[in-house]
C-alpha cells in the first residue's frame, strides 16, 4: 500500500484522474479527512471536500507508473 498526496481544484481535473485510475488493476481510494471513498468512482469523489488537498491510497505495491502519472495533480 502506498500514498499520495493530489489536489482536484477543477472539474477537467476529476474527469482525467477518475479516467486514469478506471485503468489500475488493483484497489484505489481516495481519503479526505475521516471520509473514505472509491478513487474510481466519480460521484464519491465529487461528495469529498475538494477545496482541501486529499490522500490517494494505492492498494498495491507495484505502481510506479500509476504514481507518474499522478504528478500533474500534485501540488507545487
């Protein structure tokens, strides 16, 4: 299991990372305070505080390229 830390501040943003993450083939969650959500579900992430930077949970320990393509939703 590993984590990452992203910020969603637009909906373009929501769109390309629930698109990204429906191609991992392993488990995602998406934490925001004590709220734990499906990271490949569109409608939970949308219920999360997005105004705040959230924690990407990664169910697996081979995900490298998962966690690249991540970077663009990192905060500076």
């Amino acid at each position: 299991m590993q984590a990452v830390t992203i910020s969603l501040t637009e909906v373009n943003q929501v769109k390309r990372f629930v698109n990204l993450i429906g191609q991992a083939p392993f488990d995602v969650d998406v934490v925001s305070g004590r709220y734990t959500v499906n990271a490949k579900s569109m409608l939970g992430i949308y219920s999360l505080d997005l105004s705040k930077p959230i924690q990407v949970v990664i169910y697996s320990d081979d995900c490298e390229e998962l966690k690249k393509n991540l970077t663009e939703f990192m905060p500076c």
